[in-house]
C-alpha cells in the first residue's frame, strides 16, 4: 500500500529462484491488486487510482534481473545501495 503513494506502478520483486512460497504465484499478485484496487478506490478521501504491477522478474533470475538495471542505466553500486532483499 506505501507504494502507492509514489505512483500507479508497483514493482513486484519475487524473481524465478524464489520458490515454495504462494507469494510468487500469479493468484496472489492478481489478489494483492484487488485488495489495492479496493482500499484505494471508492474512497471519499482518495481518487480512484489505476494500479499496475509489474512483474518483470517473476520470469528473470538474480543475475537476469541485474543486467536489466544494468542494461537500462544503472550501476552495480546503485544495485547494492538500493536493492531490498530479505537476505541484504
């Protein structure tokens, strides 16, 4: 729900190694924006905002989705400084 706050694009982060969780699954991705949809939409104390989620990653492995940052202007040291990881 944070995100939200800085756009209509969340980026889903689970990548293709990650497994044995229902969180990778596509259900809950397509759940996890239903619930967005509903809390944000139909509010007299919010405009109805169009939620996506991008789930680039999903497909990619860790070095996949490094060249990604890479390949579109990024550096290794921006990687490290801004990755989430439950593991950094």
């Amino acid at each position: 729900m944070i995100a939200t706050n800085y756009g209509n694009e969340i980026c889903y982060g689970t990548i293709l190694s990650d497994k044995g969780s229902k969180d990778e699954r596509e259900e809950f991705i397509n759940k996890t924006k239903d619930i967005i949809h509903f809390c944000l939409n139909g509010n007299s104390f919010s405009e109805d905002k169009n939620i996506t989620i991008l789930k680039d990653f999903v497909k990619m492995d860790k070095f996949q989705s490094i060249q990604k940052h890479l390949d579109e202007g990024g550096t290794i040291e921006e990687f490290v400084k801004d990755i989430f990881c439950c593991y950094h």
